[in-house]
C-alpha cells in the first residue's frame, strides 16, 4: 500500500495493489496504519456512505467538518477537490483524479476537512464515502460546481445536479 501526498494540503492518495485469479480479484482500499504515518494521526471513521449516480450526474462540491475517504468502486468519475479553506496558502486551489474503473483507476482519497469535493459520472458510479463524523444537516456546506474561482474543466456544462447542489454559493 502506497500513500502519497497530493498538491493540496491535507489530501492523500491511497494505491494498492490488484491480485486477481480465477476466481476474481482481492484489493486492500486502505490500511489505518498506512495512513496515520501519512497524515500523521490516527484516521477515525464514524459513518459510512454508498451512492449509486447516473450517468451525467454531478455532485459536490461538498464541505463538511470532517475527513472524508473516498473510493468509486463501479463506473468512472471524474473526482475534483478543492481548497475551500481561506487560510491556507492553496485557497482556491484544485486538484482532479479519473477514479474507478478503466480509463480511472481504483484508489482511494483521504480529504481531510476543509478541503471540497464533487464528481462528475461519465458512467454509473457506485462511490463509498467514510467520514470522520455523523452527518448532521446543520454542518453542510458547499460551493458551486461551476465557480469561476475554481475553474474546473468538467465534461460537461449541464449536468445533473440536485436543487441543494445548483443553489450552493460561489467560493467568494
């Protein structure tokens, strides 16, 4: 298992290796270890989520109080996070990953909190979302998907959002 660190700060990319046969295939998604030597503390895990999307839905970007682990286990998902921390020296800042399956790749995302996250299904996505604390609504924010300040380069510029998503404010 190989943890490296991105070009935001507080965001990691977990690689594992495949081993498969004819049976199918095993992959270890994460190891706590690995990661508390990466981040430099323990992770902590209090709620796991699956969404299953529809090709052409966007969601995100979401930031909420915790760290998220995140991982598209089925279809393909352009993945884009976002430094929505007004502090920090990368504010503003982006950093994309083609996710899940061929052309994308199966890793995970360790986005610790402050950092924003939204994705774009090129296919049907199944996307698992471990995160440090339980959802609660009175936590939730986001920024647009389409902010100007962040300048993304999504597939497309009408995808499917939800109401909560398309009303979201921009990062400024």
């Amino acid at each position: 298992m190989e943890v490296e660190k991105c070009s935001l700060e507080g965001l990691f990319k977990i690689k594992s290796t495949l081993i498969e046969d004819n049976r199918g295939f095993f992959r270890e998604h994460y190891r706590a270890s690995a990661l508390k030597e990466a981040i430099g503390r323990a992770p902590l895990f209090n709620q796991g989520n699956h969404s299953r999307s529809n090709k052409g839905v966007l969601r995100g970007f979401h930031c909420e109080p915790w760290d998220k682990l995140v991982y598209v286990v089925r279809g393909t998902a352009l993945c884009v996070v976002a430094d929505t921390r007004p502090e920090s020296q990368t504010f503003g800042s982006v950093e994309s990953f083609l996710m899940g399956d061929e052309p994308g790749s199966h890793f995970r995302l360790f986005i610790s909190e402050g950092l924003s996250n939204a994705f774009y299904c090129y296919t049907d996505v199944d996307y698992l979302n471990d995160v440090s604390a339980e959802f609660c609504p009175e936590n939730r924010k986001g920024v647009i998907w389409n902010d100007p300040t962040l300048k993304v380069v999504w597939p497309t510029t009408s995808p499917v959002v939800s109401e909560w998503d398309a009303g979201l404010p921009t990062l400024k």
